[in-house]
C-alpha cells in the first residue's frame, strides 16, 4: 500500500540519542519518482542532493533527474520502486554533523542507488509549527530508488532496520553525535 506509514525507533543501550527512520510511503514508476523528487524540491529550495552531491535546485532538474537518470530503475509494476525515508536525531544535535552522518549512512546502506536527500533544520524552517514546521529535532529527507544500478532491491525488513540503525548510529558518531 502506497499510504502505508512505518516508524523504526530504537535506543540503544548506554548511547545517547534515539535514531528513528519513518517510511511516508511507496509508489512505482517514473511518474510517483518525479513528483516524490519535485515535491521535496519544493520542500527545501536548494537543499536537495543526489547520491553524487549534484544540488538538484528546481523542478526541471528533479524532473529531468528521475525521467532520464533514474528511468531504468522505475519500470516496474510494482508498488514499491521508490521510497521516501526520514533519518532524524534528538533536538540539540548538530545539524551540520548529523546531514554528514546521514550523507555517509545513505552512500554505504544504499551504494549503487538512486537517491536524493535533504536536511530539514527547524532552526531554518520558513514555516510555522502548526503547518508542519519548526519540529525540534533535526532530520534528512530521502527519497531513493528501491532497485539499484545492478538490479539489487532495497531489503525492508526488520532484520535490515536493524542493521541500518547500527551503521546509522555508527555514522553518526564518526561525526561525534552520540546516537
């Protein structure tokens, strides 16, 4: 189900801060990639990066991004080519440490995937608390492809969210954010 929302949210024992990772939703097809890609775009003007760093600054370039980059991985009938994730950390964390965190996270947990992603910092945030602003911790956007390069699709499961809040918290401290 493309509506579907689910929350991961561990603590480590002795660490510090809790790493969650929130699921939005899933879609298929170029088209469910173009409008996830540009609404994120919209989101955070100048602020989205793809997997290689390129800034994607406007609609025409989320558009040309997914209809000519990620074209090969977004072919499938299935309701699952893309996904949106959302990394986030406690209040009071270093947003610059933890985008590095979540940069360094999403090139190794998803290696030979499209993805584009951007930090959402309360601090900068135009809009209001109640129109979904100004939420007090920090957290990164992504939006990736489900099926890489090679054809490898992302594993959801609950051994794999395991995982990825292992290598998260990991990232995450290289970067010195307790987590």
């Amino acid at each position: 189900d493309d509506k579907a929302e689910a929350i991961v949210q561990t603590r480590m024992e002795g660490a510090g801060a809790d790493a969650t990772f929130r699921f939005t939703g899933y879609g298929n097809g170029t088209d469910y990639g173009t409008s996830q890609v540009r609404s994120m775009v919209a989101s955070h003007k100048g602020e989205v990066q793809d997997e290689r760093g390129r800034v994607i600054a406007d609609a025409k370039q989320a558009g040309d991004l997914v209809q000519l980059e990620w074209r090969d991985q977004l072919h499938s009938r299935k309701p699952r080519d893309v996904m949106h994730l959302i990394l986030s950390a406690r209040a009071g964390t270093d947003t610059a440490a933890f985008q590095s965190a979540a940069r360094d996270f999403l090139g190794e947990q998803f290696a030979g995937h499209r993805y584009v992603f951007s930090l959402h910092d309360a601090g900068s945030d135009p809009k209001a608390e109640a129109e979904g602003g100004k939420r007090p911790h920090v957290h990164v956007h992504a939006i990736v492809a489900m099926r890489s390069d090679a054809g490898d699709r992302v594993e959801t499961t609950i051994a794999a969210f395991r995982q990825w809040r292992l290598t998260m918290a990991e990232k995450a401290r290289a970067h010195g954010i307790n987590m």
